[in-house]
C-alpha cells in the first residue's frame, strides 16, 4: 500500500465552488415548474423556494460547525463515526456506494446523455458510460486537475444560470401566461399545508447535495475554517441564484405559465432569442449534469478511501498514487458500480431506495451537534457556528425527519428496500471490524497514510 498522504492543496474558493458543484445539476431547469404545478400561487412558489433555501442554510451551518470541529475525518463518516459508533458511520458509506451515490451519478449521467447526444453520435447508454469514464479518469490525474476542471464546470455553469436569470427579469412576458385565470375557491389551512407539502420535495431535492463535499476535508488547507466557509458562502451563492431564477420565471411566465410547462428554462430563454433557445437550454443542461458528475466522483470516492484507512473496507481501497495523490482504486470502483446501475437502468427508482436514509443522517448530522458541543466545551470555539441553535437545528432535524416520513408514505415499498440495504450493511461491518481486529499490521499501515 502506498505511504502517501493525500495533497492539502484546497482553499476556501475551491470549496465554495464544490459546493456548489455538489448542488447544482439539472434540477433548477425543470423543477420550478413542478412546485407551481403543486402551489399555483405566486406567493407559495416563492415562499417555497425561500423556505427550502433557509432549511438548505442551516443544514450548510450544521455541517459548517460538524467540520469546524471535526476537520480531516472524511465528512458524514466520521461525524457519525466519532459522535454515536463506527456502524453508523460504515452504513452511510455502504449504502453511498451500492445506492445513493452511485444511483444519484447514474441518473445524472443518463440525463447528461439524454440531452448531450443530440450532439455526440452515441446512444443515451454509450454515452452515459462514457460520460462517468472520462470524469472518472481525470479525477484519477491529480487533484489538481479534478477540481480545476470541477471549477471551470460550476463558473460554466453559474454563467447558464445568470443568462436564465437575465431572460426572466429582462426579456418579454408571455401574455397568454398572465391570461387572468378563473375563480377558485381559497384552499384551507390545512389544504395549504399539504400543498406546499408536496411543493417541498423538488425543492428540497434541488438545494441537496452540500453534505457530499466535506468527503474532500482531508485535502482542505486550514480544513477547519475553509471548508466550514465554504460550505456556507457555497450554500448561499446557489440559494441566491434559485430564487432569482424563480423570480424571473414569475415575471415572465406567471404562475400559471410555470405550471403549464414542463420545460420553464427552455420557454424563458425561447422567448428572448426565438426557437433555438431549445438548443441553447439543452446545452446548458448536458453542462451542468457533466459539471455534477465531475464534482462527484471527484469527492464520493473519498469516503471509501477513508473507511479503508480505518480498516472497514478493501485495504486497497486506502491505496494513493505515490505521485498524483489520489485514490485510484476507490475512484475506479465508485465508476465501475456506478455503470452497473446504469447497465440495470433501475437508477431511478434506486434514489427511492435510500431517500429514507439520506434525510435521516441530516438529523443525526444534527444531533451530533449537541454531542460535539458537549465533549468540546473545554475546548477551542469554532470557526463557525450555528446561528439561532438550539432552535434553528430542532427546526433543520424535524424538517429532514417529516421528509423522511414522507417518504415513507409516498414510496412505502421502495422505502422498505431501502432499509433493508440499510441495515445490511451491520453483518458487513462486523466482519471487516473482525478482519481488522485480527490483521493489526494493516490498520497501521492505513494510519501510516
């Protein structure tokens, strides 16, 4: 096994920008028409945007204070790990790996191709295999080069977005959009709640994605105030362009308009520059799906290589190239299972699998606060910490706690699968712990690391 140490060569714009790399994929295009479908109200749509960006601010907080205290430990894995026990900490990486990571860098390559080979003679498959391969491999060349290149994708990107934005608040407005609509009756309270119920979920699914960077925290300089900033500014940049975004949209299209299209990006940008906005918008989603794929398989593999370096996985998985300083072997796995599922094609209904497990590490994510704090109280303050805790982390735990709920009754059976994945991650845990407790020599080689 290779003794050398990962390169600590990234600051706070460099996190910032994976953050946002993180968050960002094809969700901001297309979703705003789904929480108009659900809320029909111009108020609600806002105020659903606004809210999901407060609840995606103080999930960046909470992690934002997690890696203040707990710099260099592989992000949810060792918070897990060191707040309640390393099971824990092994489910999250099992499941990252057989579903939720991978699943999530499987639909994102297949949505990548769907759009990007109107222009690349490959069929959606081909393509999407290709498209997880060649980010796979540059990840692999140094990380240098991975996060310049996951850079370059996310100003790329941002660039997109701030042309979307320019449409909505400068172009023309659709006339028929604003067509005065017919009478309804006002919707109760209870009516209202459930609505933005439902209007929630894609919110929440297009602000998700900040709890994936911290896997990078063993190759931040300074780990404990870059990436804490990082986290927050990264956070804000995206909550600010989301809601602007919304806000054009309004404007240009209305309430109803945005309900009454599939495709809100594609309209607002055709009607500035006439049919070949269709074209533009396509590519500007193959752009951002790319950007998210090169942004997640340069951070998820991390979290293997941090469990190999504890002597819960393959110890091969801890191997760093001796010159590039990345882990090749844990990058070429998370590639590998990452076509299988596109292979299978089940992508999708594989993030109902674990959307369960996934809110409810934010509420342990959350509780490990008041863990921390209480173990640190004699210790150094933190770089950054929650405003408003208590009640702001209560607020951020019940709200990933109703999603998983949610889930629940929304996908019951896709929701058992889930936790049945989940939990069959602790048998495996006890066998690498065993594994480990009785070959000393490659716990210390890893820490050697």
């Amino acid at each position: 096994m290779s003794r050398s140490r990962q390169a600590k060569r990234l600051n706070v714009f460099d996190a910032t920008l994976i953050v946002m790399g993180c968050i960002v994929a094809s969700g901001i295009f297309m979703n705003p028409s789904v929480v108009a479908q659900r809320l029909h109200s111009t108020g609600l749509i806002l105020f659903a945007w606004l809210l999901g960006g407060v609840v995606a601010l103080i999930g960046a907080f909470v992690f934002a204070e997690l890696a203040s205290r707990r710099p260099d430990v592989g992000g949810m894995y060792g918070y897990l790990r060191d707040a309640y026990h390393p099971v824990l900490a092994f489910m999250s990486g099992w499941t990252a790996l057989l579903v939720s990571q991978s699943g999530a860098i499987a639909a994102v390559a297949v949505t990548f191709a769907t759009y990007a080979h109107l222009w690349i003679p490959l069929n959606v498959p081909e393509l999407a295999v290709a498209a997880i391969v060649v980010t796979s491999f540059i990840n692999c060349l140094g990380l240098r080069e991975g996060v310049g290149t996951q850079n370059v994708l996310m100003l790329m990107k941002a660039g997109a977005i701030a042309l979307i934005i320019a449409a909505g608040f400068f172009g023309p407005i659709a006339p028929a959009h604003h067509a005065a609509a017919a009478a309804t009756a006002s919707p109760g309270a209870l009516a209202v709640l459930a609505m933005l119920g439902a209007a929630l979920i894609p919110v929440f699914y297009s602000y998700d994605g900040w709890q994936t960077a911290p896997f990078l925290d063993g190759e931040m300089k300074h780990s404990a105030r870059a990436l804490p900033m990082g986290l927050v500014i990264g956070v804000i940049g995206v909550v600010v362009m989301y809601v602007a975004v919304t806000l054009g949209g309004l404007r240009m299209l209305g309430a109803d308009g945005l309900a009454a299209t599939s495709t809100p990006a594609t309209d607002m940008v055709r009607l500035v520059i006439g049919r070949a906005g269709e074209g533009v918008v396509g590519a500007f989603i193959a752009l951002s799906t790319l950007g998210y794929l090169q942004t997640a398989t340069l951070a998820v593999p991390r979290l293997y290589y941090r469990m190999a370096k504890d002597g819960l996985f393959f110890k091969q998985l801890a191997y760093l190239h001796p010159k590039r300083q990345t882990p090749v072997v844990a990058i070429v796995l998370q590639c590998l299972v990452s076509i299988a599922i596109v292979g299978w094609g089940n992508y999708q209904r594989i993030l109902n699998y674990v959307t369960p497990m996934d809110f409810l590490y934010m509420v342990l994510a959350a509780g490990a606060i008041w863990i921390f704090r209480r173990k640190d109280a004699m210790g150094p303050a933190p770089a950054i910490r929650i405003p408003g805790h208590p009640w702001s982390t209560v607020f951020f735990a019940g709200v990933s706690a109703a999603f998983v709920v949610n889930a629940y009754i929304a996908f019951p059976r896709d929701s058992v699968i889930g936790l049945v994945i989940f939990f069959s991650g602790v048998p495996i845990y006890l066998v690498w712990r065993r594994r480990a407790a009785t070959t000393p020599v490659v716990a210390a080689a890893a820490d050697a690391n």
